[in-house]
C-alpha cells in the first residue's frame, strides 16, 4: 500500500495492512481490498488496464472531463460513474436472469455469425446509486 492511502485510512480510523505488488492482480472472494492512490488520470487508467478484471470498473468524480475518458477508455464490460459496480449484473442491467459472466471478449464456440463476433460495453451514469 502507498503512503497516501494508508494515511487517508489511517485518518479514519480504518484498520489496513500493507497491500503487496501481488495483492493488485488478485481476487480475495472477501471482503478485502488492495487500495492505491495515483496522482493523475494516465496512471489510474494504466493500473487498471494491468491489473483489472474486464469486468466492472468504476470512478466517483465530479469531473465530467475525466468520467468521459474513463468511460470511453476502460476496457470492461461495465464503466460506471458515480454509481456502486454492484450494478453489473444480468437482472440490474436488464438481461433477465444471469446465466453466467465472462471476462474474455470472444465466447463463442463453433460457426460464428454477426451476433457471436460482437461484444457489448454497458455504461453506466450515476449519482452515487449504490445496491443493497
């Protein structure tokens, strides 16, 4: 973990440990977050691009600027601005029932027509909406 974030935690009260290099790349399937302050936009969007998901990415900002090419410039197959990525699921988004997810692009087995070659990016605005 960075000094800025583990003095903005620490300001809180927030207990924290130490994230390591390895923590960024990884899934904890608990409630557990690798936390790291960047000083501008190229860099945020450079840590995700290495270590993201392609599933959800979100950023809380007011500046309309910023959210737009993040938006835009985030490969994942939801961006939210100002809105909880607990959104990205098949019932919220208005697929009915999830089946399933994926994080690769190209899922398709066999022949393939228009609709097996093509991939959707769902984008989401927001006003601080959270999902409970």
């Amino acid at each position: 973990m960075d000094s800025k974030s583990a003095a903005s935690l620490g300001a809180q009260g927030i207990p924290f440990q130490s994230a390591s290099e390895s923590d960024y790349g990884t899934e904890f399937l608990s409630l557990v977050l690798a936390v790291r302050t960047v000083p501008s936009l190229d860099q945020a969007l450079a840590h995700i691009a290495e270590y993201g998901t392609r599933h959800t990415a979100c950023i809380v900002t007011r500046d309309e600027r910023n959210a737009e090419r993040f938006l835009r410039e985030v490969d994942a197959s939801c961006v939210l601005w100002n809105a909880s990525t607990r959104f990205n699921d098949g019932g919220e988004l208005g697929l009915g029932s999830e089946m399933g997810i994926s994080t690769s692009k190209l899922h398709a087995y066999g022949p393939m027509g228009l609709r097996e070659l093509t991939t959707e990016k769902f984008v989401v605005y927001g006003a601080g909406q959270v999902r409970g």
